[in-house]
C-alpha cells in the first residue's frame, strides 16, 4: 500500500492564507452571504497580515466589505516603490523580481472588487468603497453587461448599466442595506 506522504512537516512554508480561499478566490463566503462574521473573524486571525506582492489581502477584505481595510491596504502598497528605478510602478522586489506584476494585478483586482462584485446574477456596487472616496468607473460584469458610474459625496450617479434590463439585478451598497 502506497501512503500519502512518507513525511508530513507541520512548519508553515508560505506567506500564503489558505484559509482564505473560500473567501476570495472561490467566493463560499462574503457578501450577502451566510457566515459573513465568521470569515470577517477568519480574516483578522490569519497567520500572514502582509499585503504587498502576491498577497490576496486587498480581494478578501473587499470581498467582506471591509472599505477601511481595503482603503489602508491600498495607500500602503501603492507607496510600495523601488528608488532604484525611474517608474514609480516598478514595484519590488517584493518576493521574485522587478517589476512585479503580481503586487500591481493585485491593486487593480482589489480596486475592481472594492467597486463591483457578482454573485450569479447579482451586481454588488461598491460594497466595499471608502467613505469620502470619489470616482468614475466602468467595469465588466458576468451576462454580456458593463456597469458605468461616478461616485461623488458617498453617492453613485450617472449610473449605466447595458443591457438595461441587468438594472435590476444592481445592489448599490451605497444606498441599499446589505443583507
């Protein structure tokens, strides 16, 4: 009989957060889902707080709504440059190389997120935007449709979503209350 592993080593090895997953990437938990103070509780006890290079931080805590903790995530990584090169967004080395792509796909995928997610036909809008943060947006959602808005004064305006009728699959986080 062939086992499993001939040796088993109980030391972490990664700076990743596994038990994150199921938040972000595979969305079991979040938003206007069951358990969301249990993984808002699975978050704050993980074993690595960093958030620079390929750490998923910024996705989770948005995935769990947590604007303030995403709006801090986001003023310290995009500090996060290198004196050595003439681009600012030459970022790293944060763990491999110059330029580190990971650190700078994980600033938009955590901004994305912060300003829409999707849950089957759900489009979740801003469920995870900063108090007092304004902007302008549009961004691509599940169904062939895009969602284009501005925020301003805590309020989204000027909202299009195509194909119309996606409309009523929107919730403004904004205005609406989350469940």
């Amino acid at each position: 009989m062939i086992g499993f592993a001939e040796e088993v080593f109980s030391a972490r090895s990664n700076v990743e957060n596994p038990e994150l997953y199921p938040v972000y990437p595979y969305r079991v938990y979040g938003l206007d889902r069951p358990d969301l103070e249990m993984a808002r509780d699975t978050y704050h006890a993980r074993l690595s707080t960093d958030y620079f290079g390929w750490h998923q931080s910024g996705m989770q805590a948005a995935c769990l709504g947590m604007a303030d903790e995403c709006a801090k995530i986001l003023e310290v990584n995009l500090k996060n440059k290198n004196a050595n090169f003439r681009f600012p967004i030459m970022w790293g080395p944060n763990y491999d190389w110059v330029p580190d792509q990971c650190h700078g796909s994980n600033l938009i995928n955590t901004i994305q997120q912060m300003l829409l997610q999707s849950d089957g036909d759900k489009i979740l809008l801003a469920p995870a935007w900063p108090k007092g943060w304004e902007v302008d947006f549009k961004l691509h959602a599940p169904h062939q449709t895009t969602v284009a808005a501005s925020i301003r004064n805590g309020r989204i305006e000027n909202l299009v979503v195509t194909p119309k009728e996606r409309e009523k699959d929107v919730i403004n986080f904004l205005a609406d209350t989350p469940k």
